[in-house]
C-alpha cells in the first residue's frame, strides 16, 4: 500500500477510505495513522521525494519532511517494537513481583 505518492504535480497520502487527499490537507489523527501503518504493515511504499514532481512549495516542504521521518521510522522500526516490548516486560515483572 502507497501511503504517500506524487501525482499531478501534487503531494497526496492516502487516507482511511483508501482514497488519496492533497498532502497539504494532512491533520494530527491522519498523520498518527500512517505512523501506524509504517511501523505495523509489512508493505511499505512512498514515492521518493522529487523537488521536480511537485509544483507548490508548501507541498514541497510537507511532503519532503513526512517521507523522510517515515523512511526513518520505517528503518529504525525493530528499534521501536523491541523498545515496546521491553516496556511492557518491565512492568509485567513489577507487576508479578507484586502480585
């Protein structure tokens, strides 16, 4: 699935419904979701940033700033999920401890 793509000259990212919305459009909720799907989804796919596809400036910046930080997240993606877990195993053994 292709959470953020380049067509006509514009950024877009998909939203719940499956359909594409500009990428200047994004809000906190649509964001979170596609964190979501870069980190649990093992289908993974953005169109590369390309300064030349994309004809606004503020789609530019928008678009080069969420592409990057979810290439990352998506690198860095074992980090976070083994982090997660070492969290919760934390605090099942306090609560074990406990109990």
């Amino acid at each position: 699935m292709k959470l953020l793509r380049i067509n006509e000259y514009a950024g877009q990212f998909l939203q719940a419904d499956g359909n594409y919305e500009v990428i200047d459009k994004i809000d906190k909720e649509q964001l979170l979701r596609l964190v979501d799907h870069t980190l649990e989804d093992e289908e993974f796919e953005i169109d590369e940033y390309d300064d030349q596809a994309i004809k606004n400036q503020a789609h530019q910046v928008i678009y080069k700033s969420i592409s990057q930080k979810l290439t990352d997240l998506r690198r860095r993606r074992q980090e976070f999920i083994d982090e997660s877990a070492r969290l919760f195993l934390d605090e099942y053994e306090r609560y074990r401890e406990k109990a």
